[in-house]
C-alpha cells in the first residue's frame, strides 16, 4: 500500500525447469506510514498439465526488511485451470505477527479467473477474490475481509514480451482494518513481462 496519489516500483524474475519446477523473487516499494519502505517476497513451486487440468502448487514468503517490528507471512498456494478458467486458493501457513491479527495463519485467499484470447496477439482477463482473514471481526481487529477484482488487457508482442494494461479494485472501506484515505479507489497499473 503507498501513500495517496503515489506510485510504486515493482518487478520480479522467474526461473523455470523444464520439469516444472519454478523459484522467483518480485520487489515493490511500500508505504504503510511506519517507515517501511520496501516489500521482498520469494517463492518456490511446481506446475504442470494433467490430462488438459493445469496445476500449479507452491509457497510464496511475504518479507517486510526494513520494518520497525517483524510483520513477514507466508503462503501455501494452490490452483487449478482448464481451457480459459482457472480457480485458486492461497492459505497463510505461517507468520511473526503474535496474536491476533491480520496476515496470520488460517486467512485464505480465494480466488477465480477468466482469460480470453483475443484477435492479433491481444488476450483479456478477468479476476475476482476474496480475503477471509480469521480475526476479522473480532475487537481488536475490527472489519478486515474484504473482495478484490481485476481486470487487464494484455498485448504479446514476440521478442519483445508481453505489455499488459491492468486494472484492480479492493473493496476495502477506509474505516477498515487495511483501510486508507484511497483504499477502495480502483488502481491502475502498467506490466511487462518477458521470457529468456
């Protein structure tokens, strides 16, 4: 999450074997107004195809260096997908956040999508979410759950990667636990990717 009416920096890099192994790391810088600058997470899976059913299963650690008390988490992740629809989930397993509290373990992440070919090399997605976080609700915590969608256009442009138009909205009150002066505002990012 950055300030109000900024912007983030944020990239990562993949490698892939051909057996389906897969280890990566993506940065971004952050703002969460207690000095914590910058987001590390690291990430390690294995994907494949079953008689025409993707899978892909893996564990991704959220890491937060430069935060002035541990609030690092990790995932266990899962999805599957046939033809242009994929489903998923993602399970905190573990977290230095003590108590209650958000980003710890048993929140799930669910989520469904829709990807759609398109003429000339486009292709267009569909995301909808939503975080159950296990404490929300509770006084301490207050109302934190919230549904999340998204929703790109994406051009492959060969040699040169794909570029991606993206649009993303949470449904996040600014009264709520992850709540911001712009946090239910839709958020508008620009991606490229590129294979080596």
């Amino acid at each position: 999450m950055n300030a109000y009416g900024s912007t983030a920096t944020q990239g990562g890099l993949d490698y892939e074997h051909a057996s389906g192994l897969y280890v990566g790391g993506w940065g971004s810088n952050v703002d969460f107004g207690d000095g914590t600058s910058y987001e590390l997470d690291l990430y390690a899976g294995f994907s494949g195809v079953i008689e025409d059913i993707g899978y892909d299963v893996g564990y991704i650690y959220y890491s937060y260096p430069d935060a002035p008390e541990s609030i690092d988490f990790g995932e266990i992740y899962g999805e599957l997908s046939y033809s242009i629809v994929s489903i998923g989930v993602a399970y905190t397993a573990n977290s230095d956040v003590s108590g209650e509290g958000l980003f710890v373990p048993g929140d799930i992440y669910y989520y469904a999508s829709v990807d759609v070919p398109l003429e000339d090399d486009f292709s267009t997605g569909v995301l909808i979410g939503y975080y159950d976080f296990t404490d929300d609700g509770k006084a301490s915590i207050g109302e934190a759950s919230y549904g999340h969608a998204a929703v790109n256009v994406t051009k492959d442009a060969g040699s040169f990667g794909a570029f991606s138009v993206n649009l993303e909205y949470a449904d996040i009150d600014s009264s709520n636990a992850l709540g911001s002066v712009s946090s239910d505002d839709p958020k508008f990012w620009l991606g490229w990717t590129k294979s080596f």
